[in-house]
C-alpha cells in the first residue's frame, strides 16, 4: 500500500500549501453499504418462502445468496459507537523519546474524547508503539501483534519497527503512523475503527512541540530536541527509522520548558537519538541551546532539568561549556555517554567515529570539572570480530571507571544493517561475555560512604513496592524515602541511612517548599561527619575530586547561589582543567589519576577553611607584588624627600 501523502502527491487535484485533507480524501476509499431499504425486505422474505421449496442439494442463484438470511423489517442495525467515544489501549517499547511519542498521542486521542486504558481487553482499538534497537523488543511487538488480530482489535502500530521496516509480514492489515507523522494520530485511529488500513510514513516536518499532550508522570515532562542523528553505525536500525538530523529550533524548545515548568513539572528530560549532535543542521549547538533553557528554569529549584544521551564524537568540543551547565544548581549532575566498547577495533568496525581515548577524555573532564558528576555508559557484547584481547579491552575499561550505570546487552543483527551482514560471534560465546562483564559490573560498590550525609533530592515518583517514594539527589542517584504521596513533586533534604547496589536509602528531614542554595549547603556541612576520610576506593570516597582521582561524591554536588563565587569555582576549574590535561599526556592508562593530594578550598559563612597549591600560589604571587609595589613607593618617596 501506498503512503497517503504519495497518493497524494500524484493526484491532479492537489491541496492548497499548509491545507490538510481529511484521510478519506487523500487515499482511502469508505467501503460504505447501503442500508436495507422496505423493497429489499420484500425480496428477502420472498426468498426465504422459495427456500422452503428447495432440497439442501439445491444450489441458489448467486443473485438469491446474498439475501438467504432472514431479515424482519422491523430490525434496525445496530449503531456503531459515536466516534470519539472509543477505548483505546496505548502500549510503549523503547526509549524516552518513544514515550514521548506516546504521551503526545495519547494527549490528542483524549482531546479528541477518547478513553485511554491499560486493560487490553476492554479496549475498542489497540495502539502500539514499537522499538526497533533490539530484536527482543520487536519479538514482544510482534507476539502483541498477533494477539491483538486473535483478539479481533482494530490495530494501529507507530514508532520505529514500521518506519524502518514497513513491509513485514506481521504489519500485513494493519494500519500505521510514522514517527513524524504522529500529529495525525486521531485521524489515523478514526478511519482504522471504521475497518479501513491506513499508512502515514511520509516524512515531512518536524510534528509541533505544543500539541496535547498526558504524561505518564505528572511530575516529568520528556522533550525531544532533535530526531535522528548524524552518524552511521553499523548495527544501528534506528537511523533507518529516525531519519538524519532535524533539530527543533532554540525558541520552540525554550517555549515548551517554560510551559511545562508552569505546569508544575519537576523534572525535565531533554531526549535525542544524539544530544550532543543538537543543532548543527540549524547553525545552532547544545550549549547555547541549555543555557537558554537553564534562564528560563524557576529560580527556586522547584525543576529540575536533565541532559539525554550523547555520544563522543559531538560533545568533545563543547565539554567546557557543558561542563559549566552541569555545575549549575538546577541541572542533573548526570550524562549518558555509551561507549560501546572498550577496543578501538571493535568501535572501528561499529563505526562509531571515536576512540577509546576520546571517551576517557570526555569522562574525565566531566569528572573533573563536575562536582559530584556521575555518567552511564552502555556496551555491547560480542560484535561482529570482537576477540578474546578486545573483550578484555572492554573489561579493563569497566573496572577502572567502576561507572555506576553500565546497560550490558548482546549484540543482535538487525536487518538490513551492514553489521548483520558480518560474520558472528558464536552465541555460546556472547552469552558467557555477557555474563562475565555483568558480574563484573554487579560487584561494584557505587554508593558506599554516602550513610549518614544529607543530601538534597526531588521527589518525582513511587517505587515499584508501593511504599517507598523515588527522589534523585543532584548526581541523579535515586533515593528511597519512606513518605505520604502528598510529598510527591516536592523537593526535600534527607540523610541518607544505607546504601544498596542501585539505589540508597534515606528519611525525610525537611520538606523545602523554595530552595535556599546556602542554607542548605550550611546544613550539609554542618550534619556531616567532620572525619571524612579517603578510602582506597574513589566511588566511596568523601573528600574533593582531586584528592581522589577525579571520582567526587555528591557532598560536593551543589553549587552555591552566591553568583561571584559561582565565577570563581569556574574560571579555577579552566586552569587546573588545562594543568590536568597536561599532566596526564604523561601519565599511563592504569595511572590516570593526581600524583599527589590536593587539597580543597570551601567557603562556609565567609571564612576560609582550607587552601589548595593554585590558590596559595596565586595569593603568595599577590603578596609579593604588593610587598613590591610597596618598596617601590617607599623608595621613591624617600628619593624625593631627600631632593628637598
């Protein structure tokens, strides 16, 4: 079947620029029937008398057939339900941009007066939007699929699998809505609930930011920066679906925040296929376009703003000034950057465009110049050519970062990408792959020494228990806290009582209603245990970043409000930045962290605690040029009083 807008576009008669025709009108045709007239009851009980008159081997004349069902003339056909009326049965795969494709959907379906359900069986139609990275997550599409014909449910199937793949045989009959044709979903549902397959794949511009839109969360609102990306990977399906680059203009994204800021959302994701690739289609980048964003933020920290994904390649040469949004205390400490693997090789043959350097360099700056930064990354396992010596690359890799977030998959062949054309890794292989750098990963201890600090979190949603309420502290790291929901959307210091694996556990001190940067940091300072030694491992470590390697923890992870000292920690964070970097072309992989402890400068009520070498060298430089400038005076004013 054709695309609509390909019909469309063929068609002698055409639509006005910016004029949308209605669906009926732009490539499906109503299979409409007439409804039974007084005459057409005639015949069919003239038909029915003649029946009485035929053996079962008689065989009726075509014409008769269609009338050998008995019709009083006082029957009505049933009516079919109002439309608008429907129940419809929305289900997500994927990413966060995927959910935020289902939230708009679904924001226009319920304007339009559509019930949303989560039961399958009550509903009049099934939604299902699909993801295609993964073959586990298209299996699970297509195990829905054929539930829902078994079941007789009008299908309409969106997101990436059909985009990318739109002639498989398991989206034979149903109908379809691209990724950018979303804005259409109402009219797309409509025709399907009429019994009519309907296909929108044709790309066109991007679908407006401010269409309806439900949230799955009250409390998190996803914005979509740009789709597809500018890269090429090898294993990659979702650029089949994504498409290139297209990025939102700066003011559409600005416009949306502000809304959905005085809507009342508490934390806002910014979601890409690449952040990082932001704006290079539009002569635009990703800074500019967060520090925009960062000025329209509320000024009492009620919202939160949280950076999506990015790979190397387009963030590398905006690391200071991202590093300088990240410091800011109303965005997440926190960044996504996969990684892949730790071989070159292997990222050779992913075409991934980076090097393994590159990402040190890219998590060590962060590391650096963030306070409190945590980063994720993701790997895959058993490529295509990965060998013995590069999956130990890998392994290497994850051991010296100990990041706290690392999502391990196996590789799976997607159709159609150069990558399923490779020779494989055998299975059994992958699979023990996997399972080694898992249990690497597992064993780490991200959160040890946080027991006893109190840190700051935004609550946002409930735990899967149904006891425990999910904030995040500004590293983004999730805090459990035992609370009433009324605490839900509000932000709170709490003192963090254990840690687990993934998550800690806290207990409410105080509710803050507006923040107050300094009086919380005071507070920090002043619950915390002054002993604060460094332990041998940098994850559980409570002293500065430099003094353990880089590693900081999330004492240091707020900035405070005082403007000028804001200032000062970043242009101190430029020059030891360049220090370090010039130290470390000296150093070797195993060794990346300082050659001796330095020691952290902190401002508590105006008073000086302790002073690092930069800062006594910079005073000591002071001194000695005032002690100079002060000879000087002293020794011309001596000259010419001595003249007199």
């Amino acid at each position: 079947m054709e695309d609509i807008e390909d019909l469309l576009a063929g068609s002698g008669d055409g639509a006005p620029p910016g004029f949308r025709l209605p669906v009926n009108s732009v490539g499906v045709k109503p299979r409409k029937k007439k409804p039974p007239t007084q005459q057409d009851y005639s015949k069919l009980s003239k038909v029915d008398d003649q029946l009485t008159h035929f053996s079962p081997q008689t065989k009726l004349p075509k014409t008769k057939i269609a009338f050998a069902i008995k019709i009083p003339p006082t029957h009505s056909p049933t009516s079919p339900k109002v439309p608008g009326t429907e129940i419809i049965y929305i289900k997500t795969f994927g990413c966060s941009h995927n959910q935020s494709d289902s939230e708009y959907m679904t924001g226009q379906l319920s304007a339009f007066g559509y019930a949303i359900t989560e039961n399958p069986e009550e509903a009049d139609l099934w939604l299902i939007n699909t993801c295609t990275v993964k073959s586990p997550s298209q299996s699970a599409m297509d195990t829905l699929i054929t539930k829902g014909k078994n079941a007789r449910k009008p299908l309409v199937i969106a997101g990436c699998v059909p985009q990318g793949s739109r002639d498989l045989k398991q989206l034979e009959g149903v109908s379809i809505v691209g990724v950018q044709q979303i804005d259409r979903v109402v009219e797309v549902v409509e025709e399907t609930l009429k019994g009519h397959e309907v296909r929108l794949l044709h790309r066109k511009k991007l679908p407006a930011l401010d269409l309806p839109k439900v949230r799955k969360n009250k409390f998190v609102e996803i914005v979509p920066i740009n789709v597809g990306c500018l890269g090429a990977c090898t294993y990659c399906k979702t650029k089949h679906a994504r498409g290139h680059l297209g990025s939102y203009t700066i003011e559409s994204i600005v416009n949306r925040v502000r809304t959905v800021a005085a809507d009342g959302v508490k934390e806002i994701w910014l979601s890409s296929e690449d952040t990082g690739a932001y704006g290079r289609d539009i002569g635009v980048n990703l800074p500019k376009l967060l520090n925009a964003i960062v000025a329209e933020l509320p000024p009492d920290g009620s919202t939160m703003l949280r950076i999506g994904m990015t790979n190397p390649p387009y963030i590398l040469e905006h690391l200071i000034e991202i590093a300088e949004v990240l410091r800011h205390p109303y965005v997440y400490s926190f960044l996504h950057v996969p990684v892949q693997s730790g071989s070159d090789a292997v990222l050779t043959a992913m075409n991934r465009e980076y090097t393994v350097s590159e990402f040190r360099t890219v998590v060590d700056t962060l590391t650096e110049l963030v306070p409190g930064m945590q980063i994720a990354t993701d790997i895959i396992c058993g490529f295509p050519g990965e060998t013995d010596e590069d999956f130990a690359q890998t392994v290497s890799l994850i051991k010296e970062y100990k990041l706290p977030q690392v999502h391990i998959s196996q590789f799976y062949p997607r159709p159609g990408t150069p990558a399923a054309r490779m020779k494989k890794v055998p299975s059994n292989v992958v699979k023990n792959r996997s399972r080694e750098l898992t249990s690497v990963f597992e064993a780490f201890t991200p959160y040890n020494g946080m027991e006893g600090k109190v840190e700051r979190i935004w609550i946002t949603d409930i735990a899967t228990d149904g006891i425990h309420l999910v904030g995040h502290t500004k590293g983004y790291i999730q805090v459990l806290v035992v609370a009433t929901e009324d605490m839900l959307g509000a932000s709170a210091l709490v003192k963090i009582t254990s840690v687990g694996r993934w998550s800690v556990f806290g207990e409410v001190i105080e509710t803050l209603t507006r923040i107050d940067e300094k009086a919380a940091s005071n507070r920090r300072i002043s619950s915390q245990d002054k002993r604060s030694p460094c332990s041998a491992e940098p994850q559980s470590c409570a002293c500065g970043p430099e003094s353990c390697g880089g590693k900081a923890t999330s004492e240091e992870s707020r900035v405070s409000g005082n403007e000028r000292l804001l200032e000062d920690l970043k242009s101190r964070n430029r020059i030891g930045w360049l220090l370090r970097r010039k130290n470390r072309a000296q150093k070797t992989v195993e060794n990346n962290t300082f050659s001796e402890s330095k020691k952290k400068l902190e401002w508590d009520g105006g008073s000086f605690n302790e002073w690092d070498a930069l800062d006594i060298a910079l005073v000591g430089g002071m001194f000695i040029s005032l002690l100079i400038i002060l000879a000087l005076l002293m020794y011309f004013g001596f000259h010419t009083f001595s003249s007199l």
